[in-house]
C-alpha cells in the first residue's frame, strides 16, 4: 500500500466522525511522524516494529501520556485499513499501551493555606460562611461533594467531629479541628433565620444548598485575593491536608482512613510529594548534596 494512505483516514474522520480541525491535524502529524520513521510500507508493519517505534520515541524523551496519544492514533489507522479490507491484521492488537505514571496533585504550602482561610472579611455573613466552608474543607480534607451534602445532623461540635457520605455511599466519621468547629459555631450564630432549607449546613444567599460549582467559585475567588499563583484545582484543600499530615509524619493508613480512600495505593500518591520536599530540604542544607 502506498505510504500516502494517510488522508483517506484524513478523510474518514472528517465525515464519519467529525472532529475538529485541530484534532486531525494532530492525528496527521502523527501519522506522518510514523511513516516518516517507518521508511516502508505501511503493511510491512508487525507488533514488534511498532514496540520499536515507541521505544525510540521514549529515548527522545517522550512521556508515557504522549506516547499513549501517538499509539491510539496508530491503532485507530490499522483499525481503519482493516475495516477498509486493505489489510487482514492489525499490527497493533498485540502492542499494550504505556503505563501512565500518576500525576502527583498540586497542593499549598501551610503558609499559603493560613493565608487564604484569613482572606474571607468576617464582618459580614457571607464571609462568615466562606471562613467556615474553608475551615472545613482543609480541616477535614471533603471532597466538595462531601461538603456541600453536610447537613445540621451531621455535626458533633462539641465532640470535634463530622459525619461524611464519601463515594459509593460509605460514611466516614472525620474529625474536626479547634478552629473549624469555632468558625462553624460562629457561621450558625449568624446565619440567616429566613434560611429556608433547615438541613443543609451550608446554604446560598437564597437559603438553599450551596451548589458544587458556587463552592468551587468560593475557594477560587479567595485563592486569588490571598494572591496565590499556583495552579488549584476543587482537590487543592484536601491535596494539602493529605500533605501536611504526612510531612508532620502522620501514619499513611491513618490518613487514608481520613480520606475515605478504599484502597491505600490512592493515598500513596501523597508520599511522592513528601519525598520530593525531603529531597529538596536535603539538596538545600547537605554539605555533601
């Protein structure tokens, strides 16, 4: 077969499945970067050369969620060439995709933490409710989903603890630190009699549950007054309590029961970060580093 049968498949995901014009002008270039490494035809292609393929692409530094994209396109052409009839195998079945490493989750520093629960102006109710809502959420590291779902009867303020419906239903009792419980206490005092929902601990200006999108906004909308630049994501409170739990030496199953993490190779992924600040602090203060 030609080795300019590159546009048909062109062609094909145009009508048939409609992507976008940047998307098959990345699918080309990857396409093109294949043949152009290839230098045969594109039937004289087995499982063992594409293994080569992504081998040499590895050594010029590729990473495995690039490789994975190369690949998929690769394996959607033979696909396309087989369902065509212009081949009677697909060299690809038999290659398994790069294993991805885990992305390790941004977090804040316990300086930039204290800096954003401080930014909320406490003169006024609605800023009451924000302190609270972040006391909560690093306090006791929620989801936001978790946190938006608290209601009244989930509190035990006087015992320092909070009842959390985590994923797949399963509740969790986690507990609630001094200056979460105080802030709570604070925001129930000055909540609004007219609050029409008498359940949800944390209502909106209309009295209703406060939404997933408006918690977010929330934190997103302090992160920037407290003049924090990094990257944050809804996890980026729960990211840094899961840190600075394990950086004061906290035992990992007993942050991983705090999470609500079924299995434990999840709350490992926190062990990376704290092994990166070791190397950091070694590196910076080793005579010898």
């Amino acid at each position: 077969m030609s080795r300019n049968s590159i546009e048909p498949f062109i062609d094909y995901l145009t009508v048939e499945r409609g992507l976008s014009p940047n998307t098959l002008q990345a699918y080309r270039r990857d396409l093109c970067q294949f043949r152009d490494w290839l230098k045969k035809d594109f039937l004289q292609v087995d499982s063992a050369l594409i293994g080569n393929y992504l081998a040499t692409l590895r050594e010029k530094g590729n990473k495995s969620r690039t490789l994975n994209r190369k690949l998929s396109v690769v394996r959607m052409f033979y696909k396309f060439l087989y369902t065509e009839g212009k081949t009677d195998h697909n060299p690809v079945e038999g290659v398994s995709s790069p294993r991805l490493g885990r992305k390790i989750p941004s977090f804040l520093s316990e300086k930039e933490v204290e800096a954003l629960l401080e930014t909320p102006s406490v003169d006024e109710q609605y800023g009451i409710r924000d302190r609270a809502i972040l006391e909560v959420v690093y306090g006791a590291g929620l989801r936001i989903s978790e946190l938006i779902n608290l209601n009244l009867t989930d509190l035990n303020l006087k015992g320092g603890w909070v009842k959390v419906l985590g994923k797949g239903s399963k509740e969790r009792i986690v507990p609630l630190g001094r200056e979460a419980c105080r802030w709570v206490r604070i925001y129930l005092r000055k909540r609004r009699i007219e609050t029409t929902d008498k359940l949800s601990l944390f209502c909106n200006r209309y009295g209703k549950r406060l939404s997933r999108q408006a918690c977010w906004k929330i934190i997103k909308k302090y992160s920037q007054k407290a003049g924090i630049t990094k990257k944050i994501s809804p996890h980026t409170l729960r990211h840094s309590f899961a840190t600075h739990l394990l950086s004061r030496d906290a035992d990992l199953r007993f942050v991983q029961e705090l999470l609500g993490h079924t299995n434990i190779s999840t709350t490992q992924i926190y062990t990376h970060i704290t092994q990166e600040r070791l190397k950091k602090v070694y590196k910076k203060y080793h005579p010898r580093a």
